[in-house]
C-alpha cells in the first residue's frame, strides 16, 4: 500500500494530510514569514569577547583567603553590603581582580575606621578637657558630646567663664597628643594609598588583557546580593 503523497502548501512547505489546520482568525495580525526571524545589525565598532558573557568571581568565593571581619564592634552587615555593592560595580571576572577587588573594599573599611577612631580620640581629650576646667555633671558634659543644644550652651558658658572657646579648647585637649593624632593621620593616608593602588592595578590588568572583556548577554540582568 502506498504511502499518501504530502500536499504542497502556498508556502513552498509539505504539509501532512493527516493533520487537521483550523483556519486562522483574520483579527490576528500576523508579521510576514520573512520578518519574523530578523537579525539585529552588529555594531563593528563594538569589539566583542568570546562568547559575550560576562562571568563573575565574587570575592567571597575565595574560601581562606576571605577573612571575616570580627573586629569588637563592627557592623559586619554594613561590611557585607559595600562588598556586595562595590563588587557588583567593579565586576572581578576571576580570582586575580577578586583579591583586588576584596583589598580595595578593605582599604575603604579600614579608612572609615581609622577616621572613628581618630574623632572619638579627639571627642575622649575635649571632654577629659572640660572636666578639668568647669564643674559640670557627666550627664551634662555626655549631652554636650551628643549634640545637646542645651547642654552645649551651658558647657559653652561654663567655659567662657574661664577664657575659653571651642578652639582654645581644643588646642588644651590636643596638648601632648598631636604625636598620636599624627600617627593616626599616617594610618589613613597609607591605607588610602593602599585603595588607590589595588584600583590601579585591577584597571592596568584590565587594559592589559582586553580581550577578557566583553559586553553582557542583551536583557541579561546582573545579580543582586
């Protein structure tokens, strides 16, 4: 028995008697066969990498090398979120620009702390100051260092009953101390230095080796941690 000889449809296309077409509904706008498969022009002067997609290698991958920040008192919260934020804007591809990527967000850290540490040395010597100079209640000096209104206009007059304003103030507080405030400004330069070469170095890798480089997936979405 024969096999049944498949039908040529206007399409140029053989077409199964066996299976049953419903009629198409003339509401449908339909694109043309020849514009439903369009392919969107390259732009030459974009220089593409293998493969187009971008890989990441997020600095908590690094297993050992990643240490946990466990300083006594620090927001380890607040340290994950600006690595998660600076990573996502720097985007290390691989192991090398990782460990950069995890200095340079260290080195920031490290700033924001020593410059704590500095302004609560400063804060510690103005009020060791101002409790030897007037007789006033701790709780009225700790307001004071709070930003009390109140409080500040009483130490403020207290004060000046005795010749002294804010900077002389502070001039008496930082008396014998500027080797230890010196020594603190050292700490935040080196460690600013220390940022601004990891950054250098991820960018002259980059420039380097461009050809790692590639433009992301069109309508690919980059995580967020």
């Amino acid at each position: 028995m024969s096999e049944p000889s498949n039908p040529v449809s206007s399409s140029g296309k053989h077409e199964d008697p066996r299976i049953k077409r419903f009629p198409e509904d003339e509401r449908i706008k339909r694109p043309p066969e020849d514009a439903r498969l369009k392919r969107v022009p390259v732009d030459e002067k974009v220089e593409r990498a293998p493969g187009f997609i971008r890989t990441l290698f997020h600095p908590r991958d690094l297993g050992a090398l990643f240490v946990t920040r466990r300083l006594v008192g620090e927001d380890e919260t607040a340290y994950d979120e600006l690595l998660s934020k600076i990573t996502t804007a720097l985007w290390p591809e691989d192991v090398i620009e990782a460990i950069w990527v995890k200095e340079f967000v260290d080195c920031i850290w490290d700033a924001l702390l020593y410059q704590r540490t500095k302004v609560g040395f400063i804060t510690e010597a103005q009020k060791n100051a101002v409790q030897s100079l007037v007789k006033l209640q701790d709780r009225t000096i700790a307001q004071w260092l709070a930003g009390d209104k109140s409080a500040t206009a009483a130490v403020e007059k207290a004060l000046k009953s005795q010749g002294y304003d804010r900077d002389a103030l502070l001039a008496r507080a930082l008396s014998g101390k500027l080797d230890k405030l010196e020594q603190l400004g050292r700490m935040i330069e080196n460690v600013e230095r220390r940022r601004d070469k990891a950054l250098k170095s991820l960018e002259r890798r980059r420039e380097n080796f461009p050809r790692r480089r590639g433009p992301t997936i069109e309508g690919s979405t980059e995580p967020n941690w």
